[in-house]
C-alpha cells in the first residue's frame, strides 16, 4: 500500500544566483535518498522561478523532468516571482510560461488524485494580476476560484476513493505584512477550516513565501486541520545540529500527521 506522504519543495527562485545548481544538489539528494524517505509526491509551492524568464522555466522543466523520470509525481503551485520580475511586475507571458513548462492545466483549483490523496492546488495570483493597483508581492485567490474549492471539496468528500485532502499555494494565509499577504486569507480559512460539527475539510494546508520553516500549532487548533505548514527557501544552505551545512527538505505524513526534515548535505 502507498504511503500518504510528500516532500515540500518551495521558494527555489532558479535563476537567481546559484539556486539552479542548489535545486541539482537537492534533487540528487531527494532520488538518492527515496528510501529514507518513502515519498513519491512532490508538492513544490511556488516561486519555482525567479521572474519568469523563458530561460529560467528551461531550467525549471529540466529539474521536473528529472524527478519524473525517477518515478516521482510532480505538483506546482504558482507564486509571485512565477509571473514576473521581482515578484511585483506580473505579466500573462510569463504566466504563459508557468503552465507550459510546468504543468498545462491552468484552471484552478487544479485537483490531482494519487494514491488516495487528493492534491489540490490553488493559484494565489490569479486574482491579483487581474485587479493590481500597485506594485507589490500579494495574492489574491478571488471569489470565484474560492467558489470553485467548495464545491471541488464538496464533490471530493463524497468520493470514496479520496483518504485524504491537501490544499497547497504560494501566498501564506497567516501572515498580514504588508505588501506580502495574500489578501483573501480569511476567507480561505472559512472555506477550508472548522466550518461543521465534523471539523475541518482538508488534512493539509501547505505554503511558502515567507522563506520560514514552521509548523503552525496553535492554528491547526484553532481550524481543526491536523496540518498547516510553512516551507523555507529550498535552495538555501542552513546548518544542522551538527554543524554540518544542508538543505532541509519537509517529509509530511498525511496518515502520522507528522513533519519531518530531510537532510540533504549541501
């Protein structure tokens, strides 16, 4: 039987700096180390890219067609700098882009279904690219593709083949800085969140931008979704208790509800 578990990939920014040689590195280490993991889903949660650029998607797609070729399903959630440079100038070339080298559905919410997980995956630009005032890295997920989670939840809790539920995106829902929040958040909440006497509708509510690693404990309380987890900048070098410099790749067990690190030596 299929483990219900993925790797969080997120914030890689390939085509600043080193990070495309960085997101290599990572990869090795993730096909390498399958065993150790037990993980055959990749969830990467945006800003896989860092402005859009048709060459920096080449890179993207070489890393993606990597990781299939090794046996792994790959999912992509848009981010900000997906769209445009900086992460504030949005463009629909660049969005173009996104769904052509990554994924060719660009109708969200975008469900996956494997292994008796459903994967569903939302695009925290969509409606701020249509209604931008100013430069800025918000999001705005907008009525309608709200409208269409609850209705894609409602079908997805009646069909028997579905174990488990997994909303992913870029923006963080929790986080209100201004000119990085996504705007909406409260209202995906109410969606996905304690909204009957069964508790919440999905298991896993995942993200990134925010370039912190954190499990959101009291949030996961206050909603009743077992998991609501923050990923780090993926490409960034950090240092392990030992000293050692790594990557730190998020293991999420859907079934132990638990969080785990992947070491990956950098």
């Amino acid at each position: 039987m299929a483990k219900m578990r993925f790797l969080q990939l997120s914030d890689t920014h390939i085509g600043r700096g080193d990070n495309f040689e960085n997101i290599q590195v990572v990869v090795d280490g993730i096909v390498e180390k399958k065993d150790e993991h037990q993980c055959r889903v990749i969830v990467w949660t945006g800003d896989v890219v860092d402005d859009g650029h048709k060459w920096q998607y080449k890179q993207a797609k070489q890393i993606k067609d990597q990781l299939t070729q090794a046996g792994f399903e790959v999912i992509a959630a848009p981010g900000n700098h997906d769209y445009g440079p900086q992460g504030i100038f949005e463009s629909n070339r660049a969005k173009s882009r996104f769904h052509k080298f990554l994924h060719h559905d660009d109708d969200y919410p975008r469900v996956d279904l494997i292994d008796g997980v459903a994967y569903i995956t939302l695009d925290s630009m969509e409606k701020e690219m249509a209604d931008v005032e100013f430069p800025g890295a918000e999001g705005e997920l907008g009525v309608d593709q709200l409208t269409e989670l609850d209705y894609t939840l409602g079908e997805l809790h009646s069909n028997s083949n579905v174990k488990k539920i997994v909303v992913a995106l870029h923006h963080h829902p929790f986080y209100f800085r201004q000119f990085l929040a996504l705007r909406d958040g409260d209202k995906l909440k109410k969606v996905v969140g304690n909204n009957d006497e069964h508790g919440a509708r999905i298991h896993a509510l995942v993200f990134g931008h925010k370039h912190y690693l954190n499990r959101l404990a009291e949030k996961e309380k206050k909603y009743k979704i077992p998991i609501i987890y923050s990923s780090n900048k993926t490409t960034s070098v950090k240092k392990n208790s030992a000293g050692a410099a790594v990557y730190k790749i998020s293991v999420i067990d859907l079934e132990a509800n638990s969080c785990d690190i992947l070491e990956i030596n950098a």
